[in-house]
C-alpha cells in the first residue's frame, strides 16, 4: 500500500510545522563543523551544537526547540551503497529542556508520525531500553513502554539492549541516555537479510530516534553522573522519511537528489556505486564549503578519503 507522497521540502515542513504548531521555536542550525568541542570532529546529530543547554552551561531561547540540522556520521561509511546509510544526511529533531518528558514526546512523535505523515500504525514498532550488566544502574524503560501501549500492541514494543538503545554521548564526553526508537515495515519484499529478530534488517527501518531521555552526563572518564534537569532529543533522517513517503529505493533516489542519481548512473550503470559516488560528494561538498581541504589528519583525511573512494567508483 503507498503511503501519501510528500516532497522532500514538505516531509522538513510537516515536521518543522508540528512542532511550531505544539509550541516549540525553530532555532538556525548550526555549521558542520562543531564550536567549542574538541570531542567532537563533525556535528553527527542536530543535539550535538546544543550540548551546553542540556548540561546547564548555557539556557535555551526557549525550553522547547526545533530544527533540521547536516549532519556528518562516518561510522556508517561501510553501509552506504544499501538502501538507507549515508555519511551524510539532515537530521530533523525537536528538543525539550527540562519541560515535557516521556510521555509527551512519545505522544508528539505518534500523532505526526500517523496524522501529520499519514503513515498507518500497524506498520510501525519501537523499542524502548532494555538493562543489562553492559550499562550497571540504568533501569529498564518500563515506562516508555506502558506509553507505546496506547498507540501500539505489545509484541511491537521492543525491549533492545544498551548497545542499540542507550544513546550518547556525541563525541567521546557529554549528554546521554536510554532512548526510544520507531520502526517502519517496508514490507515483506524488503526482507533484506534472515533473522531471528522482530525487526528485520533492510525491512524494518529505523525512521525516528523520537526521544533520547537525557538523565546523565559521561565524563572522559567514562563516569556517569545526573543532569541538572531532565531532556528530551528527538533525531529523524529527513531522507530516510522521504524516501519512504515517496516509495523510492533508497536515500539518494528522492526528489531533490534524483537529478544528480540519474546523471551518475546513466554513466556508472552500479546501483551501490552510484549511491556511493553521490553520498561521498555530498559529504565532500559539505565540508569543502566550510574550508576544509584534503590532508593526512583528522577532517582533512576523512575528506581524502570521500574524495578518494568516489573517483574509485567512477574510474571503475
Ligand atoms: N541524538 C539522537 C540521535 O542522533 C536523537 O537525535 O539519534
């Protein structure tokens, strides 16, 4: 069944609106590469250029925020080329600062999730965070789930590990904490890869990190201690929302990106080449804009590296 099709400008208006419209104030993203944080070497999340407000160093215009923010993520580098990974991507996220909690986030997700994009509740699950000894005194989110149970069945709310839902810190120090997470069912078709699990790689695809529960600080240390007061941090692949709404095969094939697809592909003729040389020119395009040039170390090398690997894939 195809869900309603939205441009890629109107998926970052639809999410933008409903939170405006919920009353939250839409602040400017930042640059992608990150101010005052030697942790970090690019911004990764739209939270990331906010860490002050969650630890209490700075207070936000307002308690509640919005925005769609680049962001720039190399852990994925080996994934891209499937129909979902990108080294680069916008991140759509809401944020509240010691004003709403679970509850209200996880009723603000679904009710745009489901009304605002018009995608059905029976393809969505989520998960909530599960404890065990990997992460000692975070208890389990047994809270979260009761609050998916008014919107979904119990056998899709999915207790997962620390590894898969304790989210943080970006960078090596900072803001962190267990997360909740939705799911959309691509259909069988799209049963990528044989698992035990619920959700099957390829199949079910992470939409919505729709709230990171920010309670605790990691030092360098790796110590964890409270936060002043109690966040919400909500992250969507703006990408990845479009390419559901508009039934396309993969991040790099939506509207706004489908010129420049076709260009390489009609000259490529590799699906996951294609996808590759695009995303890495993007990432390269992104940080050249912000003055970063190829060299041996640090953003420069990672650069070399994007650069390299899409002049491989077109003299292939
Ligand atoms: N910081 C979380 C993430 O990146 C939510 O935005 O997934």
């Amino acid at each position: 069944m195809s869900l309603p099709y939205k441009t890629t400008e109107e998926v970052r208006q639809t999410f933008l609106g409903h939170f405006l419209k919920h009353d939250h104030q839409l602040i400017e993203q930042s640059g992608i590469i990150p101010r005052n944080d030697p942790t970090l070497m690019f911004i990764n999340s739209g939270m990331a250029p906010l860490k002050p407000y969650f630890t209490g160093q700075a207070t936000p215009p307002y308690p509640r925020l919005t925005n769609v923010q680049d962001c720039i993520r190399f852990v994925d580098v080996e994934s891209v080329g499937d129909s979902y990974h990108g080294t680069n991507f916008r991140m759509m996220g809401s944020w509240s600062f010691g004003d709403y909690f679970k509850e209200r986030a996880i009723e603000l997700a679904f009710e745009l999730i489901t009304e605002g994009f018009g995608i059905p509740a029976e393809r969505l699950s989520a998960t909530v965070f599960m404890a065990d000894e990997s992460l000692p005194g975070v208890p389990s989110d047994e809270e979260s789930a009761r609050i998916w149970e008014k919107f979904l069945p119990r056998e899709r709310i999915i207790g997962r590990p620390p590894a898969d839902n304790f989210w943080g810190p970006a960078g090596t120090s900072g803001p962190c904490g267990p997360c909740t997470e939705v799911f959309f069912d691509r259909g069988e078709e799209f049963a990528e890869r044989k698992t035990d699990d619920v959700l099957v790689p390829g199949r079910h695809i992470e939409i919505w990190n729709a709230g990171v529960f920010m309670q605790y600080f990691k030092d360098e240390q790796g110590n964890f201690s409270p936060l002043p007061m109690k966040c919400v941090d909500t992250g969507a692949g703006l990408e990845r929302f479009a390419m559901i709404l508009q039934g396309r095969a993969s991040i790099h094939e939506i509207d706004q990106y489908e010129p420049s697809y076709q260009l390489i592909n009609q000259r490529i003729g590799d699906t996951a080449w294609t996808r590759i040389i695009l995303d890495h020119l993007k990432t390269s395009i992104l940080m050249i804009r912000e003055g970063i040039v190829p060299s041996n170390t640090r953003e420069g090398y990672l650069l070399r590296r994007a650069l390299r690997r899409a002049m491989i894939g077109v003299f292939l």
